[in-house]
C-alpha cells in the first residue's frame, strides 16, 4: 500500500464526519423542526381486536373503572402487546401505523379512545407518556448521518441512471469517478 493510499484510508472517516458537518451542520435545526413530529416519543397502551362488540364491551370496562387496561389487554388483546400489559414503547410516533400515529398526536396522557378501526384491527390506545424530541449530541448525530445516507442514496441512484442510460444509448459505461464530493470537501490540510 502507497503512503497515500494509507493516509486517505486512516483519515477517510475523519473526512466524512468533516463533511458532514461543513455540508448539513448548519442546517440541521431547521432538519430536525421539519422532522420533529416523527421524532417525538409515545408510551402508550394497546388492544387489538377483530369483534367490534369485544371492543366497545372493553372500553366501556375500562371507561367505567371495572378492569384495568393492562388486565384486559393481557386477556383480550390478539397482538404481541399481550405479553406486556398493553404496554408499548417508547417508540417514535414514526413507527406505528399512520392512523394510531395520528391518534396518539392528538391524545392526552391517560386519555382513551374509543374502538378504531386501523387495518384490519379495531384498536382502543391510551396515551401513557409524550416524550419530545430534543436537538442533542445524539440526536444530532443521528440527523447528520440521515443526511448524509440520504445525499449518498442520491448520488448512487445518479450513476445508476447515468450508467443505465449510456447502456440502452450504447455507449460504454462511464469510467468509474477517481474523486468524491467528500475527498475534494474535506482533503486533509497540513498543520
């Protein structure tokens, strides 16, 4: 291996974390504002069932204090959330179907919701605890990585496209690129 060859390869994730921060850092506030309400975090209760008359005889239950969610869900529920209670999370309100998303968005804590329809479910989902999203360390970590793959998913589906039409043109295939966006970013500056 070249002297070169080792110096770019010891100092490429140096360069890429350089990159990142010289290319989405000062951007990434107004990122992760646009993204937050994905970001924030539910604990929440659950039970699913398919008979729409299991579903209101369980609200009404819970509603009037005969049985405790967690005791019905560990009996009623017919989703993995049996296991535990009910309880699910945290989990960022990007990670369960759209519409109980929706529906724990506009909950309050402790607040129940009557049998809903989500899929092929019928859902009742009470809110436990909102966790908001914080811009820290790790979260801005996190969003520059996103940013990063992103831009980099962006820029292979590029040369796909530009390889795949010089293909059906054809016309050789582009010659691989000797130089990233992030070498000629970033290069290392002598002390």
């Amino acid at each position: 291996m070249a002297p070169e060859q080792l110096e770019s390869l010891a100092t490429r994730e140096l360069r890429i974390e350089k990159y990142k921060q010289l290319t989405w850092g000062p951007k990434l506030e107004s990122y992760f504002l646009s993204r937050k309400d994905k970001l924030d975090k539910v604990i929440y209760s659950l039970i699913r069932t398919q008979d729409t008359g299991i579903a209101q005889e369980l609200y009404f239950r819970i509603l009037e204090g005969e049985q405790s969610f967690a005791e019905l869900a560990r009996t009623y529920s017919q989703g993995p959330e049996a296991q535990t209670d009910g309880l699910i999370g945290p989990v960022e309100l990007s990670v369960p179907h759209p519409t109980l998303a929706q529906i724990l968005t506009l909950s309050q804590p402790g607040q129940l919701t009557p049998p809903t329809r989500v899929g092929e479910w019928l859902v009742l989902v009470r809110l436990e605890k909102f966790i908001p999203a914080q811009l820290d360390d790790s979260m801005r970590r996190r969003l520059l990585n996103e940013c990063f793959n992103n831009w980099l998913q962006e820029q292979l589906n590029q040369i796909s496209a530009f390889t795949v039409s010089q293909t059906t043109n054809g016309s050789e295939p582009a010659p691989p690129v000797e130089s990233t966006a992030i070498d000629s970013a970033v290069t290392p500056t002598a002390p």
